[in-house]
C-alpha cells in the first residue's frame, strides 16, 4: 500500500507532497497541472525512466522523488534522487553505480509493475491483445511456465535416474559373476589368520628368547664377579677392626689435645695470679692516692668557679661607674637645656 508521494524539483512540483488513504484515491485538477507528472515521477522511481535531466525544474537543486509505503510495522521509504548525487535510498541505506537498472532491493521494496502504472491513453488492458498474448500474460501471473519448466526437468531427471538404475544393475550382475569366482577367499582368509595367529606366538616366543639371553647374560657377568666378592668378604672383617681401631686412637688423640689445652690454661692464669699479688700489695696506697686526686679535681673546679665569680663581679664594678659617669652627663645636659617656665602649662619649673 502506497502511503505518501513526495515530488521536489520535479517538471512543475517544487515540493508536492500526496498522502493517500487506503482504497481508490482520485488526484483532480486542471490542464497542465502537473498530474501526469505523478506518475512520471512514479516511473522513474520504478523503473529509472525516463532517462537524461528534462524532467528536472529549471530553478536548479537535487531532484527528489520519494514513496513511502506498507503498514507501521513494515514501513518503507524509497527515494530516488538526482543531481550532484545520482542515487537510490532505502532508508539510510544508498545504491549507487546501478547503470539503467533499478537495484534489486529497490523493487523488492516497491513491488511494482508496468501493470500498475497505466496512463490516461493506454490501451484497455488486456482488451487489445490476442489471445497468445492474453494467455502468456496468465501464465506469467500464475507462474504456469515455470511449472512447464519444473515438469521438464524432473522428467529429465527421473529418465536420467532410470537410466542410471539399469546401469547399476547391469554392473551388479557383472560384479556378482565376478565375486563367483573368488569363493575361495573365504578359506583363505581362515588360513591367513591362522598364520597371523602362528606369527604372532613366533614373536612372543623370540621376545621370551631374548629375554632369557639377557638373564643369562647377567648371571654370566655375576659369576665372573663372585671371586672378588668373596676376597671382599674375607677381608671385611680384619678392616672392621682396623677401622675400630683408627676410631679408638682418633678419639684419644682428641682428648690429648684437650688435656694439653688445659694445661696450657692453668700455666696461663697462674701467671695471671702472681701479677694480680703484685697489684693487691700497693692496693692500698693506690686508694689513697685516688682519693688524693678526686680531691684536688674538686678543689681545682671550685678554683675555677671562683675565678669566674671575680670577673662578672669586674664587670659588674666597671658597669657601675660607666652608669654613675653617665647619669652626671644627663644630669648636667639637663640643667643646661632645660628652660625656667614650661611651655606647656606656663608654670616656673623647679630644678633640682
């Protein structure tokens, strides 16, 4: 169903816009009004024709031709578009380089023929033309021909298929006669799995085999070993003891060097202990003689202490009388500038 026509700088339409309601639509008007460019505008968005720019207005800009069509749900808006850009839409989805053909998105979305776009002076429809026309015209509607063709080609098939059947047939015959001739087979194969079975216990046999010699192998080796062996074990008892015996004078060589470490020890502190006899015969003239010397330390800080006492009392003496020398320059300054009667409360001022 055809929603709305949209003509923009098409012949006499500036910008002609047509909504139609569902059912028959009827567009009135005057000689040279522009009604029949409708349906040219609908041709050439149908089937790109007419070709060339005569149906373009002469005050310049893009021509637009745009149909909006089917229900709310399946909605299409198609337009065609000439100018700087030479174009189909399908919505924002744009078809370029289609030569003078119409895309096939393009027609699907219009679903549109010659047959419904009849003008004013076409023949009656169907009206004048024979009756091979008016058949052929049934038939393409009812797709009559392809149901021709589609019957054409299963009989084709359904003979290639015969075809193929008897030949299959003729080549299982030939194959039956041939496997006749090979009957034998069967006890052949009976034979061969017996040899396979017998190869099979060959190999294990020759594995076994294999491994007996490697056993043997061994022993041999294990012969030629046993008179070490037993010289080994005769000698491992003498060595036992001998090896006891290293372990007992290791240990009591130990314990010598401990012994003469101690000595060594003792010899050493009674050294230490003949000095120390020395130092306790002077201990107690040593005591005196430290308390002597704490006592001259302590005399000697308060020697120092006093000394210090003595300069600041100096100082103390020189900043008097620096002050005394001082206060009698102000003094005198004083009586010398100072005027008789104040300035200020005009009083006589008594000096001292």
């Amino acid at each position: 169903m055809i929603k709305s026509l949209r003509l923009q700088n098409f012949q006499s339409h500036k910008d002609s816009l047509l909504e139609f309601d569902p059912g028959v639509n009827v567009i009135i008007g005057s000689s040279d009004s522009g009604k029949t460019a409708i349906l040219r505008g609908l041709k050439l968005l149908t089937n790109n024709r007419p070709s060339g720019d005569a149906f373009r207005s002469t005050w310049g800009g893009d021509t637009k031709v745009e149909l909006i069509t089917g229900g709310e749900q399946d909605e299409a808006i198609i337009t065609r578009i000439k100018g700087k850009d030479n174009l189909y839409m399908l919505g924002d989805e744009r078809f370029a380089a289609f030569g003078a053909d119409v895309p096939e998105e393009i027609k699907q979305a219009l679903n549109l023929s010659e047959i419904n776009l009849q003008q004013q002076l076409d023949s009656p429809f169907l009206l004048t033309e024979s009756p091979g026309g008016v058949a052929k015209h049934f038939n393409q509607v009812a797709n009559l021909d392809q149901i021709d063709q589609g019957l054409k080609f299963v009989q084709s098939k359904i003979q290639k298929i015969s075809s193929d059947i008897n030949n299959k047939e003729e080549d299982i015959k030939s194959l039956t006669e041939q496997a006749e001739s090979y009957d034998y087979l069967e006890k052949m194969e009976e034979e061969i799995e017996t040899v396979e079975l017998l190869q099979t216990h060959m190999i294990s046999t020759a594995n076994q085999q294999k491994k007996i010699s490697a056993v043997v192998e061994q022993l041999e080796d294990i012969d030629g070993q046993l008179p070490e062996v037993r010289l080994i074990l005769e000698l491992e008892k003498p060595v036992d003891i001998i090896l006891a015996d290293m372990k007992t004078a290791q240990d009591t060589e130990a314990e010598l060097e401990d012994l003469v470490l101690h000595l060594k020890l003792m010899a050493d502190l009674e050294l230490e202990i003949s000095s120390f006899k020395d130092v306790l015969a002077v201990e107690g003239s040593l005591t005196l003689i430290l308390g002597l010397y704490d006592q001259k330390t302590k005399l000697m800080t308060s020697e120092d202490e006093l000394g210090s006492l003595v300069g600041k009392l100096h100082a103390i003496s020189n900043s008097i009388v620096t002050v005394k020398e001082d206060l009698k320059e102000k003094e005198v300054s004083y009586k010398e500038n100072m005027p008789e009667i104040c300035p200020l409360c005009n009083q006589k001022i008594k000096k001292p």
